[in-house]
C-alpha cells in the first residue's frame, strides 16, 4: 500500500539544477504555501463545512469520443487536469487520472458523479505520456500501472522519474526535463519544459521533484500544457520567448485565499492568456474533483465572465467532447444546463 507514494530522488539526480537550493526546488519568485492566518486547524474546518454546491446536485454530463479514428489535430479534455491530444499523427496523454479520486487512499476526494468515464482500458496505446508534476490530482499511481504495456515514451519534469522506476517503468523510456530544457520528441515534434509557480510532493516532504508547464510545438501549431500553477511574471517570460500559442491549456480552479501563489483565481487565468499570447484558451482543473471550497462551477463562471470582458476566445468542452484545431466548434455552457 505505500508504494502508491513513490520514492524521493537521490539528491545527486536533481543538485545541479538551478533551481534545486538547499535541499529543495524553489520557485522562480518568492512564494508562500499558505497566508500566516492559515493553520491546519482552519482549514480542517473549513473543508468539513458544509457546502452544498461544493459538488454538483446532478451527474456531470460527458461524452465518450473514440479517440483512436480521428484525423485531425485534436484535443480531448478527460477531465480534472487530464486530456488527450492526436497532435501532428501522434497521440499523446497529459496528467491521467482515472482512479476515482485524488488522494493516496480511496475514500478521500472523490470524482464526481460522471465525470470518471474514461478509464484505462479506452487507451490501446500511447506515443507520448507528459507528466506536469507529482501531485495526486495529476500523478496516478493506479492508472499508471495500467496504462505501463501501451506507453511508448514518458517525458517528465526533473525528479519524476524516481517514482516511475520505483513503480516498475522502464528507465530507458523516461525522458526527465528541467525548466527550459527541450526533447526532440519525433521529426515533428519539439517538447519544452518551462517554468510553473507551484509546489510538489506525495509526502510529507515538499520540492522534491520539479512542477513545470510545456510547450509543445509541431511545425504547424503550438500549444502550451500549463499544470497547476500560481499567477507570476513566467507566463509573460514564455510568451516572449515562444509568441502566440493556437491553444493554452491554462487551471482555473481549486484556488482560495489561503493559498493564493499557488494556484490561479479565474480572472488570473485569463490574464495569463494573455501574457502566453493564446489565440484560445481551455480552463481546466475545475469539474471533477473539489480540492478547495468553492462551488463546483463557481470557477468556469468566473473564467468565462472575465474571458468575455475581455474579448478573449476559449473552448469549455463537456469531459471527452473533443475539439479540432481545423474546425470550430460550438462554446456552450453545458454546466448551467444541469
């Protein structure tokens, strides 16, 4: 039962990473955990307060898409922070997480009602696994296991890889990146890792292992993979140095006042597509698991007023809904319909 926390790297393995300081990673800009009027005590009680719409009344509408007959570059939200993209032939998984909840154990955090559809077993195979960071909600150990026979290569940020190989994965597939460190992919494909304003662990021990955005560009299209991160002056350092992305795949929930540097409030979402330059953004981390105390839909309410003052495009698919780079789709407000 305890492998499902993964293994600490050896120091000697990440120390000569700039950003790897005295005995842990660090953020490019200064950055609190929690405000000091937050203890554990508050927010034990704030997470059993009760709050009805924490999770939604109805089951989470979702549909399932045959991700394996499709032709053009396309990306499928599976919900939560996961999603599929068949970008330039390739397919290609970001952050799997089909256990049913996020946490280390089975009864904590639970996926909401629907939005769990896609397991596994949908996948017959996969080019290319990118993890952002080791975090439950995006590191999963069970699906992992499952998902091991049908994955080609897994590229990951600085540290992760010690968790994989402890977990049984084949070293020789494990492609580790420090921020600003890129991978030739295939002939096609360039990965970059580039920086997030986060933390990480699985234990009790944080920063141990790197948390990092992507940008993933083919020779057509280029599209950042955010991860969880804060708001910080890095999204308009990537944006200068990568210019417009065709998609930004940007969080915009579980945030609070009490750990405001380490996850985004909607509105800072949308600025932040604006620092990358995204000609579209799509706001995940929001619709399937509730890691704060929010209303369940209070985030993309929110993302989408401050998107539409702004004049800014986006796309709020219903989980596994996959949208066509070549084609426009239909933005609806599936959630206001339940």
């Amino acid at each position: 039962m305890f492998q499902i926390f993964g293994n600490n790297p050896n120091k000697v393995n990440v120390q000569q990473s700039s950003n790897f300081k005295n005995g842990a990673f660090n953020n490019l800009e200064p950055t609190v955990m929690l405000t000091e009027e937050a203890s554990l005590l508050k927010m034990t009680k704030d997470f059993i307060k009760v709050n009805k719409n924490r999770v939604p009344k109805a089951l989470i509408p979702s549909v399932k898409t045959d991700l394996y007959h499709q032709t053009d570059d396309t990306i499928t939200w599976l919900g939560h922070s996961s999603y599929h993209l068949y970008f330039s032939g390739k397919h290609i998984l970001v952050d799997p997480v089909f256990c049913g909840y996020a946490a280390p154990f089975s009864f904590m955090i639970k996926a909401f009602e629907g939005s769990n559809i896609y397991q596994a077993n949908d996948f017959e195979m996969i080019d290319t696994l990118i993890l952002t960071h080791d975090h439950y909600d995006h590191l999963d150990y069970h699906t992992l296991l499952k998902l091991k026979p049908k994955i080609k290569h897994i590229y990951c940020s600085l540290g992760l890889a010690s968790h994989l190989i402890y977990w049984g994965f084949d070293a020789k597939k494990i492609h580790e990146l420090d921020w600003w460190q890129s991978k030739q992919i295939d002939d096609e494909l360039i990965l970059t890792a580039t920086p997030a304003r986060h933390f990480s662990g699985r234990g009790i021990k944080r920063a141990q292992t790197l948390w990092s955005s992507f940008v993933l560009e083919s020779s057509t299209r280029k599209l950042f993979l955010g991860g969880d991160s804060g708001y910080g002056s890095h999204f308009a350092v990537i944006g200068n140095k990568f210019g417009e992305f065709d998609l930004a795949i940007l969080e915009c929930g579980q945030y609070n006042e009490k750990w405001p540097m380490i996850h985004m409030e909607p509105e800072q979402t949308v600025q932040a597509s604006i620092d990358l330059g995204a000609k579209i953004t799509l706001p995940v981390h929001w619709g399937k698991f509730a890691l704060a105390y929010h209303d369940w839909d209070e985030p993309i309410n929110r993302f989408t007023k401050s998107a539409t003052d702004l004049n800014r495009k986006y796309i709020t698919p219903q989980i596994g809904e996959s949208y066509s780079f070549d084609k426009a789709i239909a933005t609806k407000a599936w959630w206001k319909e339940m």
